[in-house]
C-alpha cells in the first residue's frame, strides 16, 4: 500500500473548498492535536504497532524539499511506516529529515525502527510542532489514503517533515 500523490492546503477549511469529505469523519483525525501516535493508541482496544516499510537515504519530492527549504537534489533520511490498530494498518506515515537533523543529540532518528517517532518528539523538551496542513489525495488504487496531514516539527533551525495518510479503515 503506497502512498499517493497529495495536494497540500494550508488548512481543514480551505481543503474543505475543494474536497467536502474533510468535513466527514475523517475530520476528528484531521485535526487531532498532540502525538498522532497516542490518538491512534486510544483508539485500540487491543495492540498497536509501528511496522517499518522503508528507511534510508533517499530522495525527497520537490514539494518536499521545497517546503524543507533544502536543496532539491540533496538525499534526506526517509522514513515510511504503517501505524496498525488491532493489527489493521491505520495510517501511512512518511517523514523526510534532512541531513542537517541528523548530528548530535537527533543521531537516534536513524534508529527509530519500531519505536513511534512521535514518542520522541513528544518525549523531548527542544521538538516544537508547526501549524498542520491538509492533504487531498489523488488514490490510484482501491484502499489507498484520501486525506493526510501533515507538520513540520523544529528543534532550534533544524525541521523535519511528517505526513500522515489516514487509511479508509481508521474512520470508516
Ligand atoms: C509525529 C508523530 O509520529 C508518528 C509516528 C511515526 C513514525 O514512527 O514514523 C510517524 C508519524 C506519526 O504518525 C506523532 O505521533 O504525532
């Protein structure tokens, strides 16, 4: 299950213009404040587990880079993940973190693995959250995200990029 290619607005209501459903029951995931990771774990009634589908170096997406504001042909550390619910996947998460958010004390983004990374960012006192944006998505396959949402997250000048595609189940 991939991720399809998403438009970007700068909120639910200008979003909303274009694609009423943000105003349906995806909406509460939408807008959910505080780590997407404990929202989704209230939501379990028995496990939750972060399942690792890709991590490495790799290239971002113009729009990606652009919004970073790094240059467009530099790698970054990519990171994709399901996030499952009573073992259903839930959301699809991809995060872009630049090499320069990589030294010192943020070398562990390397070695997430399963652990959320919401927990980490949450968990530390020098992660603040920027405003979250809205995503329509174009699906080309049946079960693939329709709506996302996405934020940067800074520490100091340092940003990384995490979006998160809301599968059908996780409102339905
Ligand atoms: C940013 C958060 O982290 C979550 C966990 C992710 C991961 O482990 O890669 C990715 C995106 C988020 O859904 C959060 O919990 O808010």
């Amino acid at each position: 299950m991939s991720i399809p290619p998403t438009r970007w607005y700068r909120s639910l209501a200008s979003a909303g213009l274009l694609e009423p459903s943000v105003h349906g029951p995806a909406r509460y995931w939408l807008k959910v404040e505080g780590s997407f990771t404990r929202a989704i774990q209230r939501e379990c009634h028995d496990t939750f587990h972060v399942e690792v589908r890709y991590e490495g170096f790799a290239q971002p997406t113009r729009e990606e880079a652009r919004r970073l504001k790094i240059p467009l042909r530099q790698k970054a550390w990519i990171r994709e993940v399901r996030l499952c619910g009573d073992g259903q996947p839930w959301v699809l998460a991809r995060t872009i973190i630049p090499l320069s958010c990589l030294s010192g004390r943020n070398r562990v983004l390397r070695n997430l693995g399963s652990k959320p990374l919401g927990a980490y960012l949450f968990s530390s006192p020098h992660w603040r959250r920027g405003p979250l944006e809205t995503g329509i998505c174009q699906p080309k396959a049946p079960g693939q995200p329709r709506l996302a949402r996405r934020s940067a997250f800074h520490d100091g000048n340092h940003s990384l990029l995490v979006g998160e595609y809301l599968l059908p189940t996780l409102y339905r």
